[in-house]
C-alpha cells in the first residue's frame, strides 16, 4: 500500500511563510483562504529560556479520514492509485460536513466557487511547490510504507524524543514533526 505523508523538520523551520506563498502561487488560492498554513508556537518559558517555533500545518493525509465518513456526495475520498485525500470538486455541494469532522482546520470553503477545497499535496507536479521552494529545506514528501524514501530513511533515523504527530483521534495522522527538545518541547496545539 501507499501511505504518502509529510516530514517536517521543524529545526530547520524559520516561519518564513515560504509554503504559505507557494501554495497559494500553484493553487490560485483567494486572500483568507489557506490549504497550508504556518502557525507560530509560543513563546514559552521566562527569560532567559524562552521557547518558540513555527508548525506548518496541512492536510495531515489521515489514515481514517473523518472527512471522507461525513462526506454525502462522496466528494471527499481517498484516490485508489496514489492513497491521498482529495476533493473531487464536481462532486462537492458545499454542505461544509468536513470543514467540522477535519480535527486540524485544513478544509477551506472556497467562498467564490462555494465548494470546499484542501492540500493536493501538488499530485499533479514531481514535487509539491511547499517542498521545492523552502529556504530551510525543512519539508519533505513521500511514501512511509516505502522504507527505501526520503521520508522514511529520515524518520528511521530520528531520535524518537525528536519525533511527533498533530493530537490523534483515531484519524491516525500521517504527517510526521521533528522537533529537539534542545530547541523547545513540543505543544499540543490542536
């Protein structure tokens, strides 16, 4: 099986927003409306030990969509060649059902078109644009179930201290964080 996630080195990350801008470069997003967002964590900590770090935030490519269960029409479903989440925007109605069910806030109601729109993770490029324009090359894209990917040979080498996920539900979230404790501890945000 295909299992297509995000690695994010979150010390490598400098908030710079560059994801931000390149997605909505390649997607024609409208002003407001974001499928991928940067979210400032912190500060924490009194000085002189202060804490801070930036989290990019997209689809998490959850392994049990809960977008996919509310969906009436079908318009939220997993592609049977690649295993990502998509939104078939034809099919959609609008009715927002995954907007509540997504535990991360990544769904956006495209507010002209009246359809709900997320991250493709670029399917239709080599390479997602938020991964090839990051100054601090701090974001990467693969298969996890491929133990020959980037991601995965990255992962396996993580100090497991340095390894997390978004808060999990049962949704079982894909994208994987490395953040050293040398740098901050880890938040619970979502």
């Amino acid at each position: 099986m295909t299992r297509i996630g995000f690695l994010m080195d979150l010390d490598r990350c400098s908030g710079c927003q560059s994801c931000e801008v390149a997605c909505k470069y390649e997607n024609g997003i409208a002003l407001g409306e974001y499928w991928s967002k940067v979210l400032t964590v912190g500060p924490m900590g009194k000085y002189p030990d202060i804490q801070m770090y930036w989290l990019p935030v997209n689809c998490q490519q959850c392994q049990n969509a809960p977008c996919i269960e509310v969906c009436p029409t079908g318009a939220s479903y997993r592609d049977s060649e690649n295993g990502l989440v998509l939104v078939d925007k034809d099919a959609c109605i609008g009715c927002k059902s995954c907007l509540g069910a997504c535990p991360y806030g990544a769904r956006q109601l495209n507010e002209e078109k009246q359809i709900v729109e997320k991250c493709t993770t670029c399917f239709h490029l080599d390479e997602p644009l938020c991964v090839r324009n990051c100054p601090g090359a701090c974001r990467f894209i693969g298969d996890f179930d491929d133990p020959d990917s980037e991601v995965s040979k990255k992962l396996a080498v993580a100090d497991p201290e340095t390894v997390h996920q978004l808060s999990d539900s049962g949704n079982g979230p894909t994208t994987y964080y490395l953040l050293s404790p040398k740098y901050a501890q880890w938040q619970d945000v979502m």
